[in-house]
C-alpha cells in the first residue's frame, strides 16, 4: 500500500504551499527590517548620550569617545545590513525616500570614522606627553621629600643624634647598631634604597602607561578604519535605493 506522506501534491495543495512560503518569507523579511531599525535606533540613542555634553579639545575624553564610538560601530552596521536586505522591490514610497537618506547618511558616517583617525592619532601624543608630565611631577615631588629628609639627617647636631640613638636603643629598634653615626649611615642607607626602587617604579609605571596607551590606540584607530571602509561599502552597495523610482 502506498504512503500516504508520499503521495504526490495536488495542484491546490502546491499553490497553498506556495503561497505559505511566499507569505513566511515575507514575514520573516519584515522582522529583519524591524530588528534592523530598532537597533539602528539604539545605536543612535546611545551616540547621542556619549556625546552630550561634549569636551571638546579635551584629549583624554576624545580619545575615549572615538574608542566607545568604534566598539558600538558594529549594532548600527547589523543594522543597516537587516534594512537593506530586500530580495524584492516591493517597497513603498516612504520607506525608499527613508532608505535614501539612510543611504546618504552611510557615507556621512563612514567618512566621519576615517577622519577620526588623525584625531585618535594627535590626541594619542597629547595623551602620552600629559601622561609623562603627570609622572615626572610625581617621581619629582617624592624625590623632593625625601632629599628634605636627607637634608634633616645631615643638619642632624651630635646631641640630637645622640638622644635619636638612644631613644632607638630603648626602644629595641636599633639591632646591629652601636654609635649614633652608624644609625646615620643606615638612615641615608634606607633612604637611597627608596630612591633607588622609586627609579625603578617609575620606568615601569612609564613603560606600562606607554604599551597599554599605543596598543589602545591602535585598536582605536584600526576600528575607525574598518568602521569607516563598512559604512561607505553599504553606501557603495545600496545605490540601487538611491536609483529606484516608484511611480505613482
């Protein structure tokens, strides 16, 4: 007995099934569309929170932004992709005049990204000499303490030496020390030890700040780059929207 499953479709049951898939496929391009604008909307809504209010000429912040900016490039781009996709021309005349402006818009934006670029790379040695200043004048002020102390332990008379050792000696906290002038020497001894750890610290605070600096700034504007080339190919690809006349 043969299959019922197998059974050929009568021409009633094709054009049924035609005429689902027909109307899925629709749906499902309509969802697209919608989930495209909805997160078109949200990468509009949180640009416009990053850049309010703006501090302009102020390197740290717009070395920031352009970083946030290029991470957040890739929701609108998804996006604009989910809008564009349309396997039919079946569009209405607000939707291409939309289409249209959004179109122009992904040159604006592209071109915008690659001009981020001269920016990211200004504001990367504006960063790095206000970065080198900033440690400079700390390294100098600690320096500055503790020369004054050493400064204190030379102007030291020998009476007060004198009561400093023995106030130690009471105390317990002189161990391997026998005259006052040896708890001298080991006071400038301690002294050019911290001086010598603060030199070391310094260079690898700088050689941290320097690498974590340049390899965020290459990422920054590697990402404007590659924004920018995205959003001017869907431009270039989306010319048909611009093309396209519908008459009434």
């Amino acid at each position: 007995m043969m299959d019922e499953s197998k059974q050929p479709l009568s021409r009633d049951n094709k054009s049924k099934l035609i005429w689902l898939s027909e109307k899925v496929l629709k749906r499902s391009e309509s969802l697209l569309h919608i989930i495209g604008y909805i997160f078109l909307a949200f990468a509009i809504v949180d640009c416009l929170f990053l850049l309010v209010p703006p501090q302009f000429t102020n390197a740290l912040w717009e070395f920031q932004t352009i970083g946030q900016l290029v991470e957040r490039s890739p929701v609108p781009l998804i996006g604009l992709v989910f809008i564009f996709y349309r396997p039919e021309p079946a569009i209405n005349i607000w939707e291409l005049r939309l289409l249209k402006l959004l179109s122009w818009l992904c040159l604006l934006v592209g071109i915008c990204y690659l001009m981020m670029l001269p920016l990211g790379i200004a504001n990367t040695f504006r960063l790095h000499r206000a970065n080198t200043l900033q440690l400079n004048a700390r390294i100098s002020q600690q320096q500055e303490q503790l020369q004054q102390r050493q400064n204190q332990l030379d102007r030291l008379t020998e009476d007060q030496l004198q009561n400093i050792f023995n106030s130690a000696i009471r105390q317990d906290n002189a161990p391997n020390i026998e005259t006052p002038e040896q708890l001298r020497e080991q006071a400038i001894g301690q002294l050019q030890l911290t001086q010598e750890n603060l030199n070391t610290q310094a260079e690898l605070t700088r050689i941290n700040l320097t690498t974590t600096l340049t390899k965020t700034s290459i990422k920054t504007n590697l990402g404007a780059i590659f924004s920018g080339i995205a959003f001017i190919s869907i431009w270039h690809l989306t010319r048909w929207a611009r093309k396209l006349r519908i008459r009434y």
